[in-house]
C-alpha cells in the first residue's frame, strides 16, 4: 500500500469547506466520481463505525479514527461491504484493513488548503488518482458558492 496526498486551495473558510464535505446535502455530490449514489451512514462521532456505500450497497466498513471539527478527520478502513453485508476476513477485505483515508483543512487569510492522504492499494491507484481531482474540485465548487 502507497500512501498518496491530494490537495487543492479554496476560497472559503474552513467550516464551510468541512459542511460541504460532511453533510448530507452535499456528500453524494463531491464523492461521485468514486461512485455515483455515495453515501456516508455514520453519527459522525469518533471511534464509530462508518459505512462508506454507493447505490448498490457495496462499499466499505471503516471507523472514525480521529476528528477535530472544521479541522481534521481520519478513517481507518476495516473491510468492505458487498451486497449490503459487511465482511472483514475475506482476502478482499484484509487488503484494505488498516488503510487510513485523513483529511486536514488549514485556513488562512479567509482561503482553505484541503490535503486528503490516503493510503491506497497498488490495484487501485490509478483509479483514485483520477477520481480524487475531480472529487476536490467539486468540493472547490460547492465551497466558494
């Protein structure tokens, strides 16, 4: 597993930019290019379980590692969710156990730099290195509105 870094500057303050990622009104908008219909089914609180699904009820089990509102989030990926049923000991899933998804919002002088670090499995650095830029400059678009 590598670890990569996606980043991109936006022209809102930070609280704004951690709505846009977080809410419900806007989560399946910038998490599309990894897959139409996302959804995040969580409370949002840190060291809960958090369901990471597309509208075929595949995706992945993961849990809140760390988070300081308006700051700071981690995901830690635990396995991964086929057909609505979680599964964390298939080869499959043990591939992505302990993979860390943190995202880091540092504001300054009213602009907020967005850095997602992620670790990614060889299978699929490809795919996110196409997905995440798209993904952030929608986040980028739904901020500065």
């Amino acid at each position: 597993m590598k670890q990569k870094e996606f980043k991109t500057i936006i022209n809102a303050p930070k609280e704004k930019v951690w709505s846009v990622l977080w809410s419900d009104e806007t989560y399946h908008i910038w998490t599309a290019p990894f897959c139409e219909g996302s959804r995040a089914e969580t409370d949002w609180q840190e060291g809960d379980k958090i369901l990471f699904l597309g509208s075929n009820n595949n995706g992945m089990v993961s849990r809140i590692l760390s988070k300081i509102v308006n700051e700071y989030i981690s995901f830690e990926h635990q396995g991964i969710i086929e057909n609505g049923k979680e599964d964390v000991t298939s080869s499959d899933a043990k591939s992505v156990q302990g993979a860390q998804e943190n995202y880091i919002l540092q504001e300054k002088d009213g602009r907020t730099e967005l850095k997602v670090v992620v670790d990614i499995t060889e299978e699929y650095s490809e795919y996110f290195q196409k997905a995440f830029p798209k993904a952030l400059q929608i986040v980028k678009e739904l901020s500065e509105k």
